[in-house]
C-alpha cells in the first residue's frame, strides 16, 4: 500500500462500522412510477400490496443538497458515504439475502452500515473498494440484507481513455436469453426514481472528456434489476438470495441480452452481454 493510500486510511478507517438510518413511506405515487418505468401496469398497485422482494433498492435513496454535489454528480465525500479521495466511483458487487417483499404504505427503514473500506494497488492504478450493508426493515422484521462493493478509481488524465477490464467473452450454452433496449428514457426513468445524479449516465460529453468512456455509461443497478427480473419469468419459486458481479460497461441507446440456464437445485445461473458479445455481468440466483 503506498503512502498516499495508508494515509488516507488514517481518515477512512474510523468511518468503518458507522450505520445510518433512511426512512421511507413507500407511497404509492412512487411505486406506480416504478412500475411504469419497468413496463408493468401502474393501476395493479393499491395501498397494502406487496413488492417483488427485490424492488427494495429502488427506494430508501440518499439526499443531498445540490450545494453537496460533487461535479460528477454524486454527493460529496462525507455528506452521506466516506470521504474516499478518488473522484471516480462504480458499482462492482453485491450479495443479496431477501425474506420478504416491501408493502405498500407502510413506513420502513434502511440501515447502512459502512463494513469495510480496503485499498488497493494493480495494473490500472490505486482504488479503494468500499463495502456497505444495507438492511431493510418494515413494521418490526427484516425484509433483506444487501451487501454492496464500489469501487473508487484515480481521475482519468484529460484525453485518456479510461482503464477497463479486458473483455471476455459470454458463454453461449444458455437455455435461454431475453434482450432490452438500454434507451435513454428508461435509463432517465431510473435514474429519477434512484435519485441518481451521476453524469455519466446522461451526460455524453462528461463521460467522454471527464472519465475517458466512449459514451454515456448505463446504470448497474438496473443492469441488476433487469437480469433479476428476467430470471424471475422463469423461477421455479420465490426468491431467496443472490450474488452479483459486474464486469465490464454498458452503453446507454445499446441493447442487453440478458441470458440464463435452467433453475437446478433451487439455484439458476444469469449473465448478460453487450452488442459484441462481451461478458457484463454474471449473477447466481437462489429460490425458496
């Protein structure tokens, strides 16, 4: 680890166990939004229904102050995460234990704890991979308990491209595949209803001059939620768990062809793939 790194550990490290609290009331409103933006009929969703186990991550977002906002748009360091001093940060991971799904109307809570903050040193620089688990809570119970790695990259010197994994190519022996226009109104609708600011999924000259990307970078999250979703029209039960890796960026105005295999021993393999192949993302599922 290098000095600069063990340095800021000294400001990092006390952040490490740090928990707060977000309280949401998820009104109808904004699971009817929800529901248009995934294609699902608004008017199906009435005060007291249950969600799908997994729409939890859709709520209980952070706020900041525009004055809090760092210029790619997310909030500063110290306003709602670490102050970890690297300007580039991206969803990497995530280990999912569902036992219920969110109602309607009803008050509920997100306790995120900050689990670990780990620095590291490779081939495409120094990062650090922050580590928060998220547990969500509704009239007394636990509804899930997410695990969630970002990691925060070095700035991109003006004209570079930016360092990414090198390819690989998707498996081809799925049983079956769905895929999805990645347009910019369903990446905007996301990004509205996650309060999501960040610049680089909107905003084309940022992410090319600023972060080195060819283009504006789809969202993670709703890589994630679209290859949950469809693996769940063809789960054998109800979900119970997951774990995810990202790999390798997508494009907004791109499809994603969402691939999978059939559910064996209440377990099914997903991935999903980009335009020319690529590996993106790989998840496994567990059902009840």
């Amino acid at each position: 680890m290098t000095a600069s790194l063990d340095d800021a550990m000294t400001t990092l490290r006390p952040w490490i166990g740090r928990v707060r609290v977000i309280e949401d009331d998820i009104g109808l409103p904004m699971v009817k939004r929800i529901a248009a933006m995934l294609d699902r009929d608004p008017d199906s969703f009435k005060a007291g229904t249950e969600l799908p186990s997994h729409w939890f991550s859709m709520f209980f977002v952070d706020i900041a102050r525009q004055s809090d906002l760092r210029e790619d748009g997310h909030a500063k360091g110290g306003v709602v995460l670490p102050p970890i001093p690297m300007p580039r940060r991206m969803g990497a991971g995530r280990r999912l234990k569902l036992m219920g799904g969110l109602r309607v109307g009803q008050p509920a809570v997100r306790k995120c704890e900050v689990v670990d903050i780990v620095p590291k040193s490779g081939r495409s620089g120094n990062i650090f991979v922050l580590t928060l688990r998220n547990t969500i809570e509704q009239a007394g119970q636990v509804l899930a308990v997410d695990e969630f790695d970002a990691i925060y990259r070095e700035a991109t010197p003006p004209g570079q491209k930016t360092t990414a994994t090198v390819p690989a190519a998707a498996p081809s022996d799925h049983a079956w595949q769905d895929t999805v226009l990645l347009s910019e109104t369903l990446v905007f609708r996301y990004s509205a209803v996650t309060w999501n600011a960040h610049r680089i999924h909107y905003d084309a000259d940022y992410a090319r001059t600023v972060e080195g990307y060819e283009h504006t970078v789809h969202n993670g999250g709703l890589t994630m939620q679209l290859m949950i979703d469809a693996a769940l029209k063809r789960a054998p039960s109800a979900l119970r768990g997951l774990s995810a890796r990202l790999m390798y960026p997508l494009w907004v105005g791109e499809p994603l062809t969402v691939r999978g295999s059939e559910a064996k021993d209440g377990r099914m393999k997903v991935w999903s793939a980009d335009k020319t192949g690529h590996l993106c993302g790989e998840m496994t599922l567990e059902f009840a």
